[in-house]
C-alpha cells in the first residue's frame, strides 16, 4: 500500500508539475508567435508606406502632379505610425534604431529637393541621389524584418528549453515507477510468491508422498506465520495418530 501511495503521488507531483510547464509553454509560444505576427506587419505597413512615398514623389518632381502631395503625407503619417507602434511591441531595438535614422535622412533629403521647386535635372537627382536613400531605408526596414525573425529564433530556443523542463518530470516519474513495479514485482516474489510455493510443493510431498514438511524460508510475515500453524497442524496429527 505505502508503495501504491508513493506511485500515485510521484505521479500526480509529476504530473502538476507539467501542468504548469506546458502552461508556461504555451504562453510563451501564443507571445512568440504574436510579436513575429506584429512586427511582420508592421514591417510590411513600413514598405507599403514608403512605396506610397516613392510614387507620391515620382508623380510630384517628374510628372509634375502636386495633387499627390497628400499621398506623400499620407505615407509619412502612416511611416511615423508604424514606427510608433514597433517602439511598444518589438524587441529589436537596434534595428529599429536604423529605421528611424534612415527614415530621417529620407525625409530630410525630399523636403529639401522639394523646397527648391521643380529643377530640370530633377530625373537624374531621382535616380542617382534620392534612389540611394530610398534603397538605405528599404534594407534597414528589412533589415527590421529580419532581426524580428532572429529574436524568434532565440524565443524559440527558450520555448524548446522549456518544453524540455515540461516532459522531463514526466519522464522521470516513469522512470521512477518502472523501478519501483520492478522492485515492488521482485519483493512480492522472493516473499510471498515463493514461499507459498514452497508450502504448496511442501503440503503436496508430506500428503502423496509422506515427505515430512520441512519448508523454510526468511521473513516473518503472515506467510511465515502460515508455515509455523501448518507445522503446529501436522504435529498435532502426528500426535493423535501415536494416540
């Protein structure tokens, strides 16, 4: 019984105890999974910002269309939102640092362009001058992007460190009852399961064979005390035969 008592509460404690761990787990990984979530998109609201200001801007200096300054506007607001909304949620702090310093010599080098007014070589500055700055911001966005995956990867391996704390208790306590059933199975056999033999073997050569019983074996247990009130009967038959 004391055995039985010490299986089930190795086993409940076990099992508790990954309870929790996988409740652990699973919150980690449901915030993993939702910070990689948010700052895919807001990388991907960065890009399409900065698209809308790419084009606004082409539109303004080439094709001369001042109509689409309030898309350019648009993009900046919805760029600077972005930005707002990664500095609470991300932890990739440097990479974002680099967007925002990009973001800065952007803007600072198209409000300059377009404060001088429309320009004849205004192509050649689209191409050469401003598409430098442009591609900067862009990689420093992806390069946004892919610290984000790169903070997963480290949230990743502590999630599988966690997994790991969650089923261990789990295989330990197995571990631990299949020692003690195989312990418990080899107590039961040298000291019940034997000994019974014994008397049954040893009853069965004293009654078909006239064998005196004569049966020994360690413990003094009920199994004992069995064998000592068998030999105390056949005594007693004895003597009523000498009678």
């Amino acid at each position: 019984m004391l055995g039985f008592l010490t299986l089930g509460f190795l086993l409940f404690f076990s099992g508790l105890m990954s309870y929790f761990e996988l409740g652990r787990l699973t919150y980690s990984t449901q915030g993993m999974l939702q910070t990689s979530r948010q700052n895919l998109e807001i990388s991907k609201i960065m890009l399409d910002a900065v698209q809308d200001q790419n084009k606004a801007l082409l539109e303004i200096m080439v094709a001369g269309e001042t109509s689409y300054d309030s898309l350019l506007r648009a993009g900046r607001a919805q760029f600077d939102g972005a930005v707002r909304q990664a500095r609470t949620s991300s932890h990739a702090v440097s990479a974002l640092d680099t967007v925002i310093a990009a973001s800065i010599r952007y803007t600072s080098l198209v409000d300059s362009r377009l404060a001088e007014g429309k320009a004849s070589d205004n192509v050649e500055w689209f191409v050469n001058v401003y598409g430098t700055s442009y591609y900067e911001l862009t990689s420093a966005v992806k390069t946004f992007m892919i610290a984000s995956q790169h903070m997963m990867d480290t949230e990743a391996r502590q999630v599988e460190r966690t997994a790991y704390r969650a089923i261990m208790p789990g295989i330990i306590a197995l571990v631990i009852a299949i020692v003690m059933i195989l312990t418990f199975f080899y107590l039961v056999d040298v000291y019940y399961i034997q000994p019974v033999l014994k008397i049954t073997q040893g009853l069965h050569n004293y009654i078909h064979a006239k064998v005196p019983f004569n049966v020994t074996f360690e413990g003094k247990d009920e199994i004992f005390h069995l064998k000592e009130y068998i030999e105390t009967l056949i005594d007693q038959l004895k003597n009523k035969k000498t009678e």
